[in-house]
C-alpha cells in the first residue's frame, strides 16, 4: 500500500526556519517525481515544489522561490522541504503527493509570533 | 503563469441531481487537466487526470471532458458522499496551477 506521511510542521515565528519530512512507503520511490503542495487556512490548494526523480529537476513557486529548498533522499525514501525566512502567509497545511494519485495526510505548519 | 477560473464559486444540489462543473484556462493546456476531489479535513483525492481518464477506483459516476482552455467535471447523479470542494489543476506548463475550487453543497 502505498503511503506518503509528513511530518516536521509547527509553530515558528516569522523569519524562522522548519524542515518539513515526507516519509514514503509502498512503492519504489526513487521512481518516481514528487510535488509538494500547500492549502492555507481555509483557502485553496497551492503548488509549491517539484524535485524528478533523480533529484535534475527542481521547480519553486515564485512565492516561495530563494526561501525554500526541496530535496530527497532516494537511499532513505525520503523527501523534504526546508523552509527558511518563514513570513505569515507561509502558514498552511503542506502536503507532499506522488504524480497526483497519492498524496499524505499533510503537516500544519503556523508562522506567528 | 496559467490562471484556472472554476465556475461556479458553489453548487447547491440535491442528491440524485447531475452537476457539472466547469474549469477555464488563461491559455491551452492542451489536454494535460486534472480534477481532484477534497473533503473538510482531508487530502485531496485525484479523481480524473489527462481530462478525461477516471483515476483508480473512481466510480464512473464521474467523468471528464475538454481541451485547450474549456474543461468539464461532470457527475451524472450526486451520492452524498460527493458532496466535497472539486479542485481543477494543469501540468502543461510551470508552474503548476489550481483552480479556486468549486463547492458542491447539499440543497
């Protein structure tokens, strides 16, 4: 069965930092691109990254583009998203999804002093 | 950047009824459309991807239909499961686009 389980969401002040996880099980995962997606408060979904498979391609929504850093760790299953210079708006539920098919239960990540 | 514009904002449907949602894009995106199915509290579900191909497990219920610019969800008789917010979403170009949402509601 495939699973995708993120984790690393929190409460950090404007201007901080969070690693975000995504933890993946059921299938090859090094075969595969994945995407991080997030939905603020009772708003809409939102794309935010893209890493290929092999880690070549990398894609950023201009929103967050110089703030934060995708990568995985094929060996290890793993994806990520390192958040930097965190702003107020940032605060959302992230979600990382596998060519749209699956997706995780999302991490709640709150930016507020 | 591709705008998706999904009409309506909400549908207010009686279980049974048939609704049809509808997607724009601000340019051609070909055939490369998705919709996706999101209920309070959960992660989103893909249910038709490539506009018209049914996702695993989707109840044919469900169908797709457009290209270029123009795209329809339809589903031909609401359960009351189906009662959710419907996402369309593009993968023609980057970046990857949503559309605002549209509420399906119970009349």
């Amino acid at each position: 069965e495939v699973q995708l389980v993120e984790s690393g969401g929190g409460l950090v002040q404007p201007g901080g930092s969070l690693r975000l996880s995504c933890a993946a099980s059921g299938f090859t995962f090094s075969n595969y691109d994945m995407n991080w997606v997030r939905q603020a408060p009772g708003k809409g979904l939102e794309w935010v990254s893209y890493i290929s498979s092999a880690s070549n391609t990398i894609y950023y929504a201009d929103s967050v583009t110089g703030r934060f850093t995708v990568s995985r760790d094929n060996p290890k299953n793993s994806l990520y998203l390192q958040m930097n210079s965190l702003r107020d708006e940032d605060t959302a539920v992230y979600y990382c999804a596998r060519d749209w098919s699956y997706w995780g239960q999302g991490t709640l990540v709150t930016v507020s002093s | 950047e591709i705008v998706l514009t999904q009409s309506p904002a909400t549908l207010s449907l009686s279980p049974g009824e048939r609704a049809t949602l509808s997607c724009r894009a601000s340019q051609s995106v070909s055939s490369y459309l998705a919709w996706h199915q999101q209920k309070p509290g959960q992660a989103p579900r893909l249910l038709i991807y490539d506009a018209s191909n049914r996702a695993t497990g989707i109840p044919a219920r469900f169908s797709g239909s457009g290209s270029g610019t123009d795209f329809t969800l339809t589903i031909s008789s609401l359960e009351p499961e189906d009662f959710a917010v419907y996402y369309c979403q593009q993968r023609s170009s980057w970046p990857l686009t949503f559309g605002g949402g549209t509420k399906v509601e119970i009349k």
